[in-house]
C-alpha cells in the first residue's frame, strides 16, 4: 500500500505527507481571477472542455461560460468525450455540445478547461505544449495537477460553478438569468443541495445572489431530483438490493452492462446512486462499481467525517477527486475489481485509524 496517512497534531507533532496534503484548503487571490477574465476577454475563439462522465457542475460552468462568452461577442464551441445527461437539457445552450473523443483544434483559439482534476480526463489528442496551445484550467479539486498554461484552481470553491461567479464579479460582467440559473445548478449538484462538506457561508452568498437574480430553485429541484425515468429507478432498485455492509462502517453495490440492458437505463441514471448507501445507519463509506461498455470498472467513492477520506483510497488505485467524494476506473472484470477496492479501503483505514490514535 502506497498510502502514508499521517496526522499533525500538537500533541504528537506528526508531519503530513503528500497524500494528507489533499485534503487541506488552497484559495486563489483576486489578482488571479481577474487574469482568468483577462485572458478569456483577450481570446477572440472559445473552445470549452467538459471532461468524461461529466456531472453537474462541470455542465453548469460550462453553459454559464458559453452565455457569458456570447455576451462578449465571443466564438465559443463546446465539447468533451462522453454524451450529454439528459437531465441537464433545461440549462441554455446544451445543443451546442458536440461528443469528440479526439480532437484536433485552431491554434487561435483559448482552451478551457472546467472541473477537469487533469488533462487525461478530456477528450484525447489536446497536448497544449507539444501543439502550443493556451489552456486555462479552472477548477475546484484539491488534486488538480495544474496542467494548464494559466490555472485557477480553489480547492475553498465548493464548485467551479462557483469560482466562475468569482470571476465574474471580479471583472464586472453581467450574471444574466440564464448564466445565474447554470451557476446555482453546478452549486446544487456539487454540494448536494448545501449539505456536503465542501459547502461554506460564501458558497451560500454566492447562492443568494444567484436567486437574486430570478433562479427558481423550486424548478431547479424538480428538474434534477423529481425528474428520474423510470428505467433509472429500476437500475436503482437492482443495485440497492445487492447492497453489502461489512468492517467499520462500509458499503457497497454493484451494476454490470447486463443491468443497464435489462432495465433500459442508461449511465447518467447512475448520479448520486452511490450517496443513497451513506443513509443507511452506521455507515460511513460507500463504494459503488459500474461495469462501463468497454467492460471497465468506473468505480465512486463517499465517505462521511471520523472515517479515512475517500480521496485516499482513490490516489492509491489511480484516481482522484474531493476529500468526500472520489472515484477511479479499473482495467479488471468486475469480481477483481471489487477485491481490489475492499483490499485497499481496508488498508487505508487500518493506516488512518492508527495515525489518528
């Protein structure tokens, strides 16, 4: 186990390591979000990056910057590799997303890329230093590995939804509703409607302005929490009846491709399946494995306070994300795949439990 969980505590004295360093706060300096306006208001040509499996922060940010781009008489174009949720059709400009697994782009144009914790997370073929290419990163993730030319990334924005109010603000430009109501719904998905832990009294103003401006948030609710199909409420059912507990306080479930056959669903029907087995009394850490078309195993990690951070386990099988809410994807069958996790996570919170004493 690569993992060195270590605690510093005035009482002991231990020192962090790298790893526990992902959990701590990095805020980013007015001077830097106004460069972030700056360089975007300097770009004659947008092209925006929405990395795979996008949820829905990473596609409010992006509608919110494709409006504000118009609105500057900007070209803006819009893509990312996996197909678009459903879900999110309500937000301003989703028609204008187009799937592109490889990319090949004008040297002119600015490349944006919007709650990617890495470049591998978008499409393929974009190399920014062997094709010159400037790319802005802006992002919310403690891990992120700052692979833009310019990157604005504040691990203290509990979205990067947030982070673009920021910038916006700091600049002057207009919020119109349609930009405010793509903001407050990549503020909702990512906090899980103000109860996560990344949640803070700024991530609230910032709500607060936002309805200010004209957000319904009656309608912003019953379109993404009232709205499942019924195809993804089965898919629902299959996995919470196959739900295991086991150890101290951990859970999981399971979904193959067969699943997803059987009950017509398709894989944006999984968002916030794995958050359902943290309702369940005395657990603290959800694990849960769909098995992707090319029979890969995308694998979302939860994990409450008192208990080994999910982003721990994630950084020792190759992933990333949050402190809370992580995930990796493994290149194993299924039954592999979920020894892996529980050997791992068991690891994990044996180091932690005994760093923590």
């Amino acid at each position: 186990m690569e993992t060195k969980i270590t605690k510093k505590t005035k009482k002991t004295g231990t020192t962090e390591t790298a790893q526990a360093k992902l959990v701590r706060k990095r805020s980013v300096s007015r001077k830097l979000l106004l460069e972030v306006a700056q360089t975007l208001e300097a770009a004659s040509s947008w092209i925006l990056f929405s990395h795979m499996k996008m949820d829905g922060d990473a596609i409010g940010a992006a509608t919110a910057l494709f409006e504000a781009g118009l609105l500057r008489g900007k070209s803006v174009r819009w893509t990312g590799p996996d197909p678009f949720p459903p879900v999110y059709s309500f937000l301003a400009h989703v028609e204008e997303y187009t799937v592109q697994k490889e990319f090949r782009f004008d040297r002119k144009e600015l490349c944006v890329f919007l709650d990617s914790a890495n470049e591998d997370r978008g499409v393929k073929g974009l190399r920014g230093e062997a094709q010159g290419a400037f790319i802005l990163n802006i992002d919310h993730h403690g891990d992120n590995s700052r692979f833009g030319t310019l990157n604005c990334v504040d691990s203290t924005s509990s979205s990067t939804a947030e982070i673009l109010w920021r910038v916006m603000k700091e600049a002057g430009w207009p919020i119109t509703l349609r930009i405010a109501e793509s903001l407050y719904t990549g503020i909702v998905a990512d906090t899980g409607n103000f109860v996560f832990s990344n949640t803070s009294g700024r991530t609230h103003l910032v709500a607060a302005d936002l309805l200010d401006r004209g957000v319904d948030p009656t309608r912003i609710e019953t379109t993404l929490r009232q709205s499942r199909s019924i195809q993804g409420m089965l898919l629902w059912g299959v996995a919470l009846t196959r739900m295991s507990c086991w150890g101290e306080g951990f859970a999981m479930t399971w979904l193959s491709q067969e699943d997803f056959q059987r009950t017509g669903a398709i894989e944006s029907d999984t968002e916030m399946l794995v958050n359902q087995l943290l309702l369940v009394r005395g657990v603290r850490f959800a694990v849960l494995f769909v098995e992707e078309e090319g029979r890969a195993i995308k694998v979302s990690l939860r994990s409450k306070e008192g208990v080994v951070p999910a982003v721990f386990v994630a950084h020792s099988l190759g992933g990333g994300g949050h402190p809370r809410a992580s995930g990796t994807r493994l290149e194993l069958p299924l039954d592999k795949a979920i020894e892996t996790v529980r050997e791992t996570l068991e690891s994990a919170y044996a180091e932690w439990a005994s760093a923590a004493r």
